[in-house]
C-alpha cells in the first residue's frame, strides 16, 4: 500500500511539474504578445510557416526587397506577377477595449483601435507596385484568429465595434484582402491551384514545342529522300545510257570481227515516286 502511494505521488509530483512548465511557457508567450517588436517577429514566424506549409520553397520570398528600397514581410510568385503579403498583429487598443469597463473610454479605445486598424491597412497598401510586376491587391495577415474573427462580426470580445466599414475600406479602396491563418490558407491553395495550372500549360508548351520540332524534322527529311529520289534517278539513267552506249560499242565489234554479241545490257528500274 505503502509502494502504491509513493507511486502515485511520484505520478502526481511529475504532472505538477508539466503544469508549471506549461504554465511557465505560457507566461513567456504572453510576454511576447505584449512586446510589439516580439509580436512582429512571432506575426512573421507563423506568416512564414503558413507559406512553407503551403507552397513550393521558390514560388515565395521572405522579407522582399522593392526598387525603392521598401521591404515586404513576404511575397507570392506567380509567373511574372507577384502577391505582396504583410503580417500585422496589433493587440494593444484591442486588449485595452477588452479590458475596459467605462463605456465612454471605450468608446475613445475603440477609436483608437479602428484608426490603428486604417493605418495598418495604408502600410499595406503601399506595396501595391505594379510598375515592379505586383498584382493590383496586397493581403494583409492578421496572425490571430481570434482579432480576424472580431473584425468580421463587429466586435472585440464582447464589446460591439463597428468595423465592417474599415473592411470594405481595405478591399474597395486600397485593394488590401484581410486574412487569418486560416483564410489565408484556402487563398494560397486557390494560388497553388493556379502554380499547378501554370506548370501544366509550361508542359503543354513545351510538349507543342517538341512536335512542332519534329514536324518540321520530318519535313526536311521528307525533302532530302525526295532529293535523293530525283539524284538517284538521275543516277540511273546515266547508267542505263552508258550501257546502252557500251553495247553499241559491242554491235560496232561484231561488225568488225564479226561473230555475235556477247554483252546483255543491265539496266536499273528508276525509283518511284508517288
């Protein structure tokens, strides 16, 4: 009995230490949530590890460099054009409007957040280049489910925000798309159906290529055997005319010495062209 209880301490004592573990994880990811620069990276982590999850290593590029000296979070290649997609991830207005109480300092936070949010949107807007080769419409990655989720129905946590305006704002006039994780992983298989799509047509191209390649190999065979033909023809009648001649000079020597000729004239067939 005694044994049974130091077992089951011992179980209990190593559970307690996973708690504290996970509890202690848990506290380091909270004071990176609260640091704006660590947010940024951790924003960028999960925008890369979507793209690599996702897409082939050369259809995609982490922090791309524009002309202008402008970079980019990150960019999708597709053929010539390319999608800029930058990661941000704002929590501070959004975590003081949760923790709120007062409506009428809310109503301040919740201000703050959308004008927060319509900056963040502009940022984005600014790597829409088509003269550097971008689509005409950025995305913008908000790395939390839960902030995306927020902004379509309106409301931070339980508090009601309007919001759907900014939304049609990014889309309508900045050509900005809003994405979550997971939204953002059903556009990029659109974007990898389309890569797929792509790679095919290459094929396709490329297989037309090397028939039409052979086509017109078989043309110019077809032009040297009929050239050949006519040479060889040509050929046959020189032959046939200089035996017809050389048994001339066989009829010229019976004549002469008489008795009968003892040459058969061979002649080769022409060939035949249809």
């Amino acid at each position: 009995l005694i044994s049974e209880v130091a077992e089951k301490l011992t179980k209990l004592d190593e559970t307690n230490k996973q708690v504290v573990n996970f509890s202690a994880q848990l506290q380091n990811l909270q004071d990176i949530l609260k640091n704006p620069k660590q947010r940024g990276v951790l924003g960028e982590y999960f925008l890369e590890e979507t793209l690599k999850n996702v897409l082939p290593p050369n259809s995609y590029q982490m922090q791309y460099s524009f002309k202008d000296g402008t970079i980019v979070d990150a960019v999708v290649f597709v053929k010539e054009k390319i999608i800029p997609v930058d990661s941000k991830f704002s929590l501070e207005n959004y975590e003081k409007i949760l923790n709120c109480q007062k409506a009428e300092a809310r109503e301040k936070l919740e201000k703050q957040f959308k004008q927060d949010l319509k900056l963040r949107i502009d940022e984005t807007a600014k790597y829409v280049k088509p003269s550097e080769n971008t689509m005409d419409f950025a995305f913008m990655f908000i790395p939390s489910e839960a902030i995306y989720y927020d902004l379509l129905i309106n409301k931070v946590g339980a508090v009601q925000v309007n919001t759907r305006d900014l939304i049609e704002y990014a889309f309508k006039e900045k050509h900005v798309i809003i994405v979550s994780p997971t939204s953002f992983l059903a556009y990029l298989q659109t974007v990898l159906q389309g890569l797929r799509a792509l790679q095919i047509e290459e094929s396709a191209k490329d297989i037309r290529k090397h028939v039409e390649m052979l086509g017109r190999h078989i043309l110019s065979y077809d032009d040297f055997m009929k050239k050949l033909g006519v040479s060889m023809s040509t050929t046959v009648n020189h032959y046939n005319n200089a035996y017809k001649e050389f048994k001339k000079i066989d009829k010229d020597v019976v004549k002469i010495a008489g008795g009968e000729a003892k040459i058969d004239i061979l002649t080769i067939d022409r060939p035949q062209s249809e």
